[in-house]
C-alpha cells in the first residue's frame, strides 16, 4: 500500500470515528413527605334532619354515605356519644 493510500485510509478512520458523548443524568429531586390530611365527615342536614353524610380529606369530597345505611348509623353514633 501506497503512502498516499495510508494517509487517505487513516484520514477517513479519524472521521469516521464516533466522538465521545457525555451524558448528564440528573438525580431526581428528593420527594417531600407529605402527611395526608385526616378523614372526617360533614352531616348534611335539611329542616333539622340528616340526608347525607361527606366523607372528606381536606377540601376533597371522597364520597356520600347515606345516614340510613349501617356505615352511617355508625358515624352519626359516634358523633351523638361524642357531643
């Protein structure tokens, strides 16, 4: 093989090769450990009578539980022993 032709091989390989990459991984953030805020309920009463009951997390309405049903003769139980 020629001078030239090693040259112009060795040329090529140097352009050819990939260049090195760095990567950055970033850490994720560290996750804030948030308390979630207690359950509790809300009567809602209409003319003096209780129709539903909220079952609630903070601001959340989590759902609607009717007084009638066991669950809720329990709840309203404990808030008539606790006044």
């Amino acid at each position: 093989m020629s001078d030239e032709a090693v040259k112009t091989a060795e040329a090529v390989e140097e352009t050819t090769q990939a260049a090195p990459t760095i990567t950055v991984a970033e850490a994720p953030a560290p996750e804030v450990a948030v308390e979630p805020e207690d359950v509790h309920y809300q009567a809602v009463e209409k003319e003096g009578t209780v129709t539903a009951l909220w079952e609630m997390q903070g601001q959340k309405h989590l759902r609607t539980i009717d007084p009638r049903s066991i669950e809720g003769k329990q709840i309203l139980a404990l808030f008539e022993t606790a006044a």
